[in-house]
C-alpha cells in the first residue's frame, strides 16, 4: 500500500585503528586488525496488540442488507531484511529498496467474514446504530501512534456507501456536509513486497496526497505472499480474485464498483487515475450514511 521513502538505509563500519605488537614475540610483523563489517539493519520487532473498535452510524435514508468493514492498518513499516524490490524507474530506479517505507497496511479485518464485512441488516432513515468490535493484531513498533482504524460500509451490491478512518485511540467524529455526511472514498491495494511493479501504487498514493480532493481518498495495503500478509487479508485478496477479477500484482481497487475503471494494473498514466478519482469525489462529494469512530488499544511489552 503508500509508502514513502523519506530516510536512507543505517550502514555503519567501525574500523579498529589500533595496531599492537606482542613484547614476547618481538619478530611478529605488525598485523591490523580487521574491520568490522557492515552492520545490516534488522526489522523492527513485533509486539502483540489487543483492544476494541466502537463504531456509530447516522442514516439519512433506507437501506436493505447494509454491511460494514473495520480495518486496522498501520503506517511507516520498514523492513530493511526484507527490502521492497522495485522493477519500475520510480524511487531512484530498479533496485531492492530496504527503506521503502509501506503505510496503510493492513494489521487485521475484523470479524469471521473479514472479506464481506458483518452486516448491518436493513435500516430506516433518521435512523441510528451502535457496533462494538474485539481486535487482535500486531504492531511494528512499540505503540500505536502509527495505527488508525478505517471503517466502511457497503451496500446490497457491495459498493462502499461511505468511509471513515481515525487514528488509533482517538475519536474521529461525524463530519457533516449540510444535512448528509462527507463521502470518502477507500482504494483498496493489493501487493506484495516481491512485487516488483507494485511501487507504482505506491507512487499513485504518493500523488493522490497532492490533490484538492486528498482528504477524501483512504488508500489501504492489502499484502499477499509475504512477511507483511495477515490472515484476514489473504481472504480478501480471493475474495477480489473471485468476484474482481483480480489476475496480477499490483491490484487496486476503487470504492468496491463494479462499473467503469476499477484502476486496475493496466491503466495507462497517472493521470488518467488522477482525474477518474477526482470525477468520482467531486460527483458524490455527501453520503447518505455518517460514520463515527472510536478504539482503545493496548500494545504489550
């Protein structure tokens, strides 16, 4: 999923100057000592991460078979054991990049249908509706100031209705438009630290941030086939094999629609995405459904 690269890989070698003689062995030539090798950056460690999602919902309109996703995904991942291998001319050229920072990446999907989402049931306008949700997940760092939680909602033909994210224990509330709520929009990215052309999406992330509409895209890294891949997101890369058409890597997909330009791997520029995004926020800018987000996560030491 977005992934800057901002820091260089740590290498250092420390070169011992000393040279000794042995008083005993007065005919021994002076003999330097070896330096050290360079030391290779380890992953950071994984720590055990546990807690709860508490979600409300406002609706301004009727709803039948409503469902509703809660991810956890966390930001600035750098595995320098397990470098980004990049066959593209972004990021400095083809390469292994072992500071390739991955954002938005998957931690979990809660719930026994991770791929589907749990459901909300038929609902009436004017109509509100509380859910609470457990978590287990990991972390690469020693807290969650990097996670944030990211909850949407589909409907009867599996569109995202509307999306919301918030940083981990914090409360994101409803974000009003007149009288509807701020649509966002969730891209859903499958990759894979293999995945040589998957940088790209990366790059298109990175773009996407530059754009008057940013604040309205949630990017979200779905890694499959690598140290980053989690139970949850296995079942949602073949869930978009099966109902998406998910063939090769990279993979993204826009909202859950089936119509138009899904972004796929095969579009043509940047630009093109750019603007059919754009299109997209500007011609559904409200929702009909509002979404408020809180959690409480503890990390262990």
């Amino acid at each position: 999923m977005k992934k800057t690269i901002i820091s260089s890989l740590f290498l250092a070698a420390l070169t011992l100057m000393s040279c000794g003689r042995d008083s005993d062995t007065p005919n021994t030539p002076d003999t330097p000592d070896t330096p050290n090798p360079p030391e290779t950056p380890k992953n950071p460690e994984k720590h055990s991460a546990s807690g709860n999602v508490s979600v409300s919902f406002k609706f301004n309109q009727d709803y039948q078979d409503l469902k509703y996703s809660v991810y956890v995904v966390e930001n600035d991942i750098v595995l320098p054991e397990n470098p980004q291998k990049n066959y593209t001319n972004l990021y400095g050229g083809a390469a292994k990049l072992p500071d390739f920072k991955h954002n938005h990446t998957l931690k979990v999907a809660a719930g026994n249908t991770p791929a589907t989402g749990a459901s909300l049931g038929n609902v009436t306008a004017s109509s509100t509706m509380d859910k609470n949700v457990s978590v287990n997940f990991e972390v690469h760092s020693e807290n969650v100031d990097k996670t944030e939680v990211i909850v949407f909602v589909t409907d009867a033909t599996g569109k995202v209705v509307n999306a919301q994210i918030a940083h981990a224990n914090e409360t994101k509330d409803y974000e009003m438009v007149g009288t509807n709520y701020k649509h966002k929009y969730i891209l859903e990215d499958v990759t894979g630290i293999w995945c040589g052309y998957c940088p790209r999406w990366a790059y298109l992330i990175d773009l996407a941030k530059e754009q008057s509409w940013a604040s309205s895209l949630i990017p979200v890294g779905v890694h499959y086939g690598d140290i980053l891949q989690v139970p949850s997101g296995k079942k949602i890369e073949k869930h978009f094999e099966n109902n998406y058409g998910l063939e090769g890597f990279p993979f993204a997909l826009f909202n859950r629609d089936h119509s138009g330009d899904n972004f796929f791997e095969g579009a043509e520029t940047w630009q093109n995405v750019m603007d059919n995004i754009g299109i997209a926020v500007g011609a559904e800018p409200t929702s009909p459904i509002g979404i408020k987000i809180s959690s409480n996560f503890t990390v262990a030491q």
